[in-house]
C-alpha cells in the first residue's frame, strides 16, 4: 500500500508547486503537511518522493525562462569551440552555475544520513524558519540593492550556490531564501537576487530529484502519485513563479520574514503540545 495516495499527492503539489521558489521553505512547508496527513515525515521513500516532485516545479522554471536558459546554452556551446566568445558575459554564467553546484552536491552526498534522518525532524523546521527569517530581514536591510544581473561574477555565483547547503541541512531554512538572501548582502537588487536564486536553482533540484527517484519508486510511493505531485507542482510553480517576479520588482522581503515567523511559531506550539508529532 502506497505511503502517499493520491489525494495526499495533490496536496503536497500545491504545496511544493506555491512554496518552492518563494523564501518561505518549500521542504519546511512539505514536512509540515506531511505531520498534518499523518505521513511519516522521516520515511525513506517519502523524503524521495518530496525530491522527486521538485523536478516538476524544476520544469516550470525551465519553460518560464526557457529564452534565458536557450541564451546561456548557446553561448555555452560557441565558448567551447570559439576562444573570443569566451569573454561573454553568457559564456561565463554557465560555467558559473556548473561550479556553484559543486558544493551542495558534495555535502548532500556526504551528509545524506543526517538530513534523512535526525535533520529532518520538525523542530529543526520550526527553529529553522525562524533563524531564516533573521538572516533575510539583515539581508533586506544591509543590502544596498544597486548591483543588477549583468554585473553577476564567478564570487557571487560561488557564494550564493553554496548558500544552498543550509537549506540541505536544515529544512525550513529556505534555499530561495538562503540564496536570495546571499545576493543582496553581495549587494544585488531583489530581482537580480531572484533570478540568479531561480538558475542556481536548477541544476541542484534536477539532480536532487533524479537521485532520489529510485528511493521514491523502489520504496513505499506508488508511481501514480508520484506523477501527479509532479504533474500539480509544474502547474502552480509555474504561476508562482511569475507571481514572485513581479512582487519583489516592487516590494521587499518583510512579508515573507513575518510570515516564516508565524509559521516558525505556530509549529513549536503544535509540537509542544503534542498535535504534530516531530
């Protein structure tokens, strides 16, 4: 019997589909509605299930930006075979993404019995988007929000990329808003900061889900629900993401933060008093 049925998949497709991209903790938001489904939140083939369906909001990002992404693949190619258009900026950028994923794929491998395991309670999500909350607040204020995508170089791309680790490990803690949070403190504007979040985005994500995907079909997920959560998270990602970029054109993050504290908050009091079990 499969461990998530179907109605249970919708559910958790919203959830990914609406929160993987916004810095509020799409892994946060899983592992709440999972406690809430009576879903075991640290069983094996559930976490891989979570991971699979990313692909699905993955593959929204890949249509929304798919002019972006054609840019960079072909200036990627050319660079490969022409010296002189490996001084574009486009060429560079690709390369850039490739490099800042190395680091998250080393720490997932080598930490994956810890966030399969004891970092995947909920009360390391509850602190987790409340220490979150913190750091984008700092981030939203101390960032001076004048540096756009063009002027992106290979140290942002490493340290925004790598600030996707505290996502990794502690779930609740964002990896939109960990690495949105990064760009601004490096000074990029809120759109800048978005955009680069979204490309960084994919490799790691892509990879993530087609890693787990033996674990989610092999355990206890039944293939059915597994197409359908990815099916539903492509859909509303989609319309999340274009949501996203025009809110932060014209809006700060002060929204999210209160709102991750709510959150945060609201969790420590189920827990503690014993409504969700952790």
């Amino acid at each position: 019997m499969s461990a998530i049925n179907i109605g249970q998949a919708v559910v958790l497709g919203v959830v990914e589909g609406v929160t993987e991209f916004l810095p509020v903790s799409s892994t946060g938001h899983l592992k709440i509605s999972e406690g809430l489904m009576d879903i075991p939140v640290d069983d094996k083939s559930v976490v891989a299930f979570t991971a699979v369906i990313q692909v699905g909001a993955i593959a929204a990002v890949l249509l929304y930006f798919f002019r972006d992404i054609r840019r960079f693949a072909t200036a990627w190619g050319r660079g490969l075979v022409n010296r002189e258009e490996r001084y574009h900026h486009d060429y560079k950028f690709a390369w850039w993404v490739i490099y800042a994923t190395i680091p998250i794929v080393v720490v997932g491998l080598a930490a994956k019995p810890l966030i399969e395991g004891p970092l995947a309670s909920l009360w390391v999500v509850a602190g987790s988007l409340i220490v979150g909350s913190g750091l984008m607040w700092l981030a939203d204020r101390m960032g001076r929000h004048k540096r756009g995508e063009d002027d992106t170089d290979v140290k942002d791309a490493m340290l925004v990329g790598s600030s996707q680790i505290l996502a990794l490990l502690f779930p609740g803690f964002s990896r939109s808003g960990a690495t949105m949070a990064t760009g601004l403190m490096l000074g990029l504007d809120r759109v800048a900061a978005t955009r680069l979040s979204f490309f960084l985005g994919i490799p790691s994500l892509t990879g993530a889900g087609l890693y787990e995907l033996k674990d989610a079909m092999g355990g206890g997920v039944g293939t059915v629900p597994l197409l359908v959560g990815t099916v539903v998270s492509f859909a509303v990602a989609y319309a999340s993401i274009a949501w996203l970029l025009k809110f932060v054109a014209k809006h700060s993050f002060n929204a999210f933060v209160i709102y991750r504290i709510v959150i945060g908050v609201a969790l420590f009091g189920l827990l503690g008093t014993g409504v969700l079990n952790a």
